[in-house]
C-alpha cells in the first residue's frame, strides 16, 4: 500500500469514529487544540504532523498505544 492510499485510509477512519460520535469538525478540532482546517487535511489524507494525528486520535478516545 502507498503512502498516500494509507493516509487516505486514516482520514477515512478518523472521519468515520467522529461521525460515530457525532462530532463537528469545530468540535473535534477545539478540543484538539488545532484548526478546522487542520482537522480538514487530515480526513482528507493530506499530510499533518504526527502529534496532530495523536491529538485527535486521544480526543476520539482512539489512541490505545
């Protein structure tokens, strides 16, 4: 799998768990403490930082590390 196939994938599961929990992205991202915007790129499988992705994996309750 590509690097771009396994990001799409991630953003595809971020948006699917904050949908399941019937979040906005305003919400998501507030609690994160990062923009919309951000929160946007990374559903979309663009590239974020790694401790944005763990931000809102921790804030989804979906960080099981």
């Amino acid at each position: 799998m590509s690097d771009q196939a396994l990001s799409n994938m991630i953003g595809t599961f971020v948006k699917q768990h904050r949908l399941d929990q019937n979040k906005t992205q305003k919400e998501i991202a507030n609690a994160a403490n990062i923009s919309r915007s951000t929160l946007s790129l990374l559903e979309r499988g663009e590239t974020v930082t790694i401790a944005t992705f763990l931000r809102v994996l921790r804030v989804l309750d979906l960080l099981y590390v």
